[in-house]
C-alpha cells in the first residue's frame, strides 16, 4: 500500500469514450483542431490494461460513484514542469512482490547494484540511481521513479504535441505545495499555469512537512483547468482521498480558480501493497494519449477507467527496459566522448 516518498528526490487496450450521461456533471464540450489527425501518433504507445474480473473496489471516504466527462485540450503550446531530484530516503517495505523472469532482471542482480546508492543513470533534469532501480525493479516506487516517468514522457510523447499545454508536475512539486500554507510563496517555484488546460499531480500521502519520506502511498491527480474539475484516480480505493482534496483546495488557490473534486470509483485497483506508483505512472500515461492527446475533436470524453486494470508487472519490466536501453545509449556517448569519465553516470541530454 504504500510507496517511498523523497522529497529530493505502451499499454494496449482501448477505453470506451462513452459513458452514461451526468446528471451532476456534464461540461460543455470543446472542438481541437487537429486533434484526431494526431491519432496515428500515439498507437505505437500500447497500453498494458487488462480486463480483470477479480479487481475489486475497496470502500473509503467517497461520493458516489461518478463519470464525468471532459473537454479536449485546446492545443497552442507545451509546458512543462521539471524539478531536479535524487532520492535519498528509503523506508522498509512491509511486502514485495516476486520478481519477474526477464533478461533485465537477471542482468540487474542485486550484487551488481551493490548495497548502497550510486547514480546509475542521468537523463536530462533526472538522475537516477541504483536504489531507485532495485526499487522499481521489485517494490514501492520512489518519487525519483515516477519523476523520471514524467520526464520521460515529455520527451517522447508530448514532444510529438508541440501545441499541447498540459503539465506533468513532478512529485516534489507537489509535495512542496501540498505542505505549504501559503501558496503564494512557492508560486515563482511552479510553473506558469496561465494558458495550460490540463495538469498532472502525483499525489502522496506524507503528511509531515519536515519528513517527506514518511508517505505510504501513492495516487493521481488529473485537473482539466478548461472544466473546472479534478479527478483523483486511487488504486487503493479512497486511501488518498484527504490528500487528493488538500492537493485540489491548494492547486485552487495556485490557479485562483475554483475546481470541482471527483473521486473516480472505477479506478483500476492493486493486489498487493507495492504497486500504487507503477499504477499512477500507468495510467498518468494512458490518460495523457489516449484520453487527451489521442482524443476525437468532435465528441466529449469520458474519464471511466470502468472494466480495466493494470499490468503492473510488465509496466515495471517496460520501464526497466526503458532505463536499461537509455543507460546503454549513455555509456556508448561517455566512451566516443574525447573525455571519457568513469566518474560520472551514463547520462542522457
């Protein structure tokens, strides 16, 4: 259930954009052009959902079960929040799940990663290390993890969308203006949220300010600032319910703009208590194609996730590979360098 927090630190199925109507909630639709000409761009993401007849929903603070709708991103231009962070703190993991056969994991042994923590990867305001890879390998995600996700797809999805104003803030971010009483403060540390229709916040749920690794569980924030609403997706039914609404009163504050909070019930959820971070790095990137990037101009979207669940297991093996094959790319730039440096990680800019 839950996740290290440090403060420094393709998927393949498709979802039905249909859904009853809202009676509470319907948003007026918006039309994007060249929204649909886009949708050849993102098929080669594959989205690792499954239909799982044994998830189960679990019961917490929650309203009742809603499926709102929203409007598309009117695309003019991309932003995009980068915070630069290394993890340091680490808590114990009260379960691990078992590690998967792949070559990446026999390659990755725990006697080549060495006990400590040394950087293992830099790519670009990210650098990775080697306990955020064990981590990633077979227990809670660090913040570091999913601040790599992040800024990996920025570089290879929403590059593809230079018109896109939709922000990944990084959890560090999040973190800081979660904590803050005074959001005023941090506002020069954040991103300039005028002209962006949609943001992404990973949710934590450490709640002392002076001690952010003491989260145990993580979670997704989606705000459509064209709509007015917030949607919190939780794999672990509404663990991060209080968290995920001091996050929107905060972001409303930032914004100075009132927002709407929707807990979506129909949220994919975990079986064990060591997934919630591959689950918000999963669904962060099949709500950014194919809910908003991949989106059709002409027809409203729904935000169900209904009927779906995530392969946690291969979007673990994928991001590993991911890593291993940018810190392959890395250590061939280091040695045709004409000053190659054993000193420094394989780095990626």
């Amino acid at each position: 259930m839950g996740f290290r927090n440090s403060m420094a630190r393709r998927f393949g199925d498709t979802v039905s954009r249909t859904s009853p109507s809202l009676s509470t909630f319907s948003p007026p639709s918006s039309r994007v052009t060249g929204m649909a000409s886009t949708k050849s761009k993102a098929q080669k993401f594959h989205l690792r959902l499954t239909t799982n007849p044994r998830t189960k929903s679990r019961q917490g603070r929650q309203p009742g079960k809603v499926e709102p709708r929203i409007k598309k991103p009117d695309m003019s231009s991309l932003r995009t929040a980068t915070t630069k962070g290394r993890s340091s703190a680490r808590a114990s993991s009260p379960a691990t799940i078992s590690r998967y056969s792949t070559r990446t994991s026999r390659r990755l042994t725990n006697a080549q990663l060495g006990s400590g923590s040394t950087q293992y990867l830099s790519y670009y305001d990210i650098c990775l290390t080697t306990e955020d890879v064990r981590s990633l390998r077979n227990d809670w995600l660090t913040d570091n993890n999913i601040a790599f996700w992040e800024e990996w797809l920025e570089r290879e999805v929403l590059i593809k969308y230079p018109e896109a104003k939709i922000v990944l803030l990084r959890p560090s971010m999040t973190f800081l203006m979660m904590q803050s009483s005074d959001v005023r403060s941090i506002a020069s540390a954040l991103p300039n949220f005028d002209q962006i229709t949609h943001i992404f916040l990973p949710v934590n749920d450490a709640r002392d300010s002076t001690r952010s690794d003491l989260g145990s569980h993580w979670s997704l924030l989606l705000v459509s600032k064209i709509d007015g609403v917030a949607f919190h997706y939780d794999s672990l039914g509404g663990a991060n319910y209080y968290e995920a609404q001091k996050c929107t009163d905060r972001l409303s504050k930032v914004l100075g703009q009132a927002l709407r909070f929707y807990q979506m019930n129909d949220c994919p959820q975990q079986e064990n208590s060591s997934d919630c971070g591959v689950y918000v790095c999963i669904l962060m990137r099949h709500l950014l194609i194919k809910k908003l990037l991949n989106a059709n101009a002409t027809e409203k979207v729904s935000m169900s996730m209904a009927g779906k669940a995530v392969d946690s297991r291969s979007g673990r093996k994928e991001m590993m590979n991911i890593i291993e094959s940018l810190r392959k790319e890395g250590e061939r730039r280091r040695s045709a360098s004409p000053f190659p440096s054993s000193s420094t990680p394989p780095r990626i800019d």
